[in-house]
C-alpha cells in the first residue's frame, strides 16, 4: 500500500524568504553557471512552489544511474559541495530558497569541478514531493534546520509527521534520512515525530546519533558550538514499503 501524499502548502512554509542583495560574483555566477547547475521548478501556487506534475527523470539529469542525495536548506552549500567532491560516485540535489545562497554554491561547485551536483530553487517539501520521482533518493540530509525557536514560531518548523510522510515517498527503501540540530528541543521533536513515523526506524542506539562523518563542520555548526549549545544527530532507515 502507498503512503499518502499530503499538500504541503496547508501548513505555513518553513522559511521567510529574505531579499538580500547578491555580490557582483554571485550575479555573474547566477547567470553564467544556472544553465549547468540549477533545475527548472515549474511553478505552483508560490514562488517557491512546485507545480505537481512536474517530475524530472534523475537519469536523464545527472546522465548515469548513480545514488541520489539530497540536502534540504543546504545554505551557502558548504556541506553538500564538499560532498559531492569527496563522492564522485554519487549524485546530488542541494535544495534551498535563498539566491544569494545558491550563487555561492554554484561558484564553489564550479571551482571544485563537482558535477554531480544540481540545484533547485524551490520549497523542499514540495521537490520531495513533486519534482523527484518516489523512491528515487538513497539520503536526505536536514542539517540545522529554521528552529523557529519562539513558541509562536514553531508552527513552521520544517520535521512534522507531514514532512515524515513526504521524505518518506522521496526514499527508496532502505534510504536514510540524517538530521542534525543544535537547539534541544527541536532535536527532541525531530526525534518524537519520527520515532512516530510508521515508515521510519532508528538507525541509531541510544539518544542520540553519533555525528555523521559525511557533514562537513559549517559556520552553523561553529555558531552554536560557541553559543554553548550541543549539536545533536539522528538518523531513520526507511522501511520496506509494503
């Protein structure tokens, strides 16, 4: 039986999309290096949207069968970047909604010669969801996520039983879902909602994951080490689909 495939835009989206300036570099990368890198989002409702229907084929993006991994708010893309240097072998998908962030990704990935990797401008429950066939990605990788640590906030945050059902149709069986925090009582709902999700189990003992060897150390990380906070891991194998 298949999981059900919720619309996330009942919910409020996790992030307020900020209009910060790009540098000269990032204008010129934007234009010069999107064709290579980034992804056609046909649009839905949003701006950031993705209009249902509009799924892309991996083989035909990436040119080959390889394992897929997608990092949801990859930032400045540090992490996925670095990644997708040291693993050759395997594809990637850095999804964000900040231009600013996307442009330095695709100039650090064109210094680095990384070409498997692609990005994609949109809502990340909506790519899950919309853009990437069903069980077409082996990791989604969640690293510090919006806190939305106000309470009146924290309607928005991203890992919701909705989310768990989504991640869960975009993994193959077998796939792995990592997530990392460093706000405790965000982990400590990560945690619950998954631990709840009927396609998920741990893949970890104990509290807490150890720290994924695969996540580069990023200025998040470094920002709530020295703000005295623990970063917390968590990693759910998604199960065999029935």
């Amino acid at each position: 039986m298949s999981d059900p495939a919720p619309t996330f835009r009942a919910r409020p989206v996790s992030f307020v999309r900020r209009s910060g300036r790009m540098s000269e570099a990032q204008e010129r990368a934007w234009s010069e290096l999107s064709p290579r890198y980034l992804l056609p989002a046909p649009r839905g409702e949003a701006a950031t949207s993705i209009r249902p229907g509009s799924t892309i084929d991996p083989v035909e993006v990436w040119e080959r069968e390889a394992p897929l991994i997608v990092e949801i708010g990859s930032g400045q893309g540090h992490a996925v970047v670095h990644a997708a240097t040291q693993r050759p072998g395997d594809d990637f998908l850095a999804v964000e909604v900040f231009r600013a962030g996307l442009a330095r990704t695709m100039l650090d990935a064109d210094r680095a010669g990384a070409t498997n990797l692609r990005l994609v401008e949109a809502n990340a429950p909506e790519v899950l969801q919309h853009l990437l066939p069903a069980a077409s990605a082996s990791e989604i990788w969640v690293f510090f996520p919006d806190p939305w640590h106000k309470k009146k906030h924290t309607k928005r945050r991203l890992v919701v039983p909705e989310f768990a059902a989504i991640a869960a149709g975009a993994l193959i069986d077998g796939g792995m879902l990592r997530l990392a925090t460093d706000w405790e009582d965000y982990a400590l709902q990560m945690r619950a909602v998954l631990d709840e999700a009927p396609q998920f189990e741990r893949a970890f003992d104990g509290e807490w994951a150890e720290r994924f060897d695969g996540r580069v150390l990023t200025a998040f990380e470094r920002k709530g080490d020295r703000a005295g906070r623990s970063i917390r891991d968590l990693a759910y194998r998604r199960g065999a689909r029935r």
